[in-house]
C-alpha cells in the first residue's frame, strides 16, 4: 500500500490515478481495514465519472458496499448496490467465487465477502425461470450477459442442474471437475 500512495504523491496527475484508487481500495479489504478500503473506492469513482461500464457496474460496487455493510453502515451498501443494479442489474452473490475453491483461505474471504453483499442487499441467485419478455432472434449478440428469452427455435431448454447432471455423467477426466464456476452450490466430480 505505501507504494501505491507513494506512486500517486509522485503522479498526482496521472489519467490512470483512478485504477491506483481501487487497488489501494483492494489491498485495504484484503488487509481487513474496510473503513480505509472504503474511502479509496470512492475516490476511485469519483476520479473516473465516466469509467467505463464493467467498472461502475461491478468491480467497484461489490468492494464498495461490502465495506460499508462490514464497518457498520449496511444501509450504504444497500444504496451502492442500488446504483449499481441500475448499470447491471444481473449482480448476484453467487458470481462471487474462488478461482482456487481448494483454496480453504480463499474460500473463506469470498465467503466472508458473500455475507457482507448479502446484508448490503444483493440478490443471492438469478431465477432461471424468470420471463423477461425477450424476443427470440437468430443474432449473434455483443453483450453476452444480460436478459434472454426463454425458448430459443430448434433447441430444448434445460435447467442447469439437469445440465451439470448430464456433463458430470460425460465427463470421464481424471481431475477434480466442476460443472461451474461457483460450483459450490452444485457437486464436483472426481473420477
């Protein structure tokens, strides 16, 4: 961290000053001072207005507002993850998790991380049953997250436990496979 304020005492002008922000916002949470990793999010917003979309809508905001759920300020984190839901309204709790889930320390501080965007208001799960109104097109779309409709014209739907059933039942890897990402909510297989 001292190198991070040292770089912005030398640079104070730097257009790139709002990505030292965030990770000095970054290495505060991961050192458990959340009352400081706060103040250096904000400042990271506040010195890019117009950063772009994958920022605003989530690399700042989850931090964010977990740290005001965590420093005793839950309703400011309800207000940040607010705003954010406006810029990307498919944030859930479960996004959240470990590269490494062997990782038991890892583990622990994205769960950690959960509870804290839990108490701050973010949603735990998508429905996958939820019915956007989306019409079904035969486009190839630029943004690959967002609304979808719910039948697509020559393919069968199938729910993503039916779909883990089915590649777990496939896979015949040697390794540890988990169907994905998140995958403690689903079991892994070893074979």
């Amino acid at each position: 961290m001292p190198l991070y304020e040292k770089s912005i005492r030398l640079d104070p002008r730097d257009p790139f000053l709002f990505n030292r922000y965030a990770f000095l916002g970054f290495s505060a949470a991961s050192a458990c001072t959340l009352g400081r990793s706060g103040s250096w999010f904000e400042r990271s917003l506040a010195a890019n207005p117009e950063a772009i979309r994958p920022i605003r809508r989530r690399q700042i905001p989850s931090p964010l507002a977990r740290a005001y759920a965590m420093t005793g300020r839950p309703m400011t984190g309800t207000r940040v993850v607010g705003e954010a839901n406006t810029l990307w309204p498919f944030a859930t709790v479960r996004t959240n998790s470990p590269e490494n889930p062997t990782n038991a320390v890892l583990a622990a501080q994205i769960e950690e991380l959960n509870e804290a965007l839990r108490l701050a208001g973010v949603r735990d799960h998508a429905e996958e049953d939820a019915d956007f109104g989306v019409v079904t097109d035969d486009k190839l779309h630029q943004d690959l997250a967002g609304q979808t409709p719910t039948t697509v014209p020559g393919a069968a739907t199938i729910k993503t436990r039916n779909w883990c059933r089915s590649w777990q039942r496939e896979s015949r890897s040697s390794s540890t496979r988990h169907c994905i990402r998140g995958a403690g909510h689903f079991p892994a297989r070893s074979g």
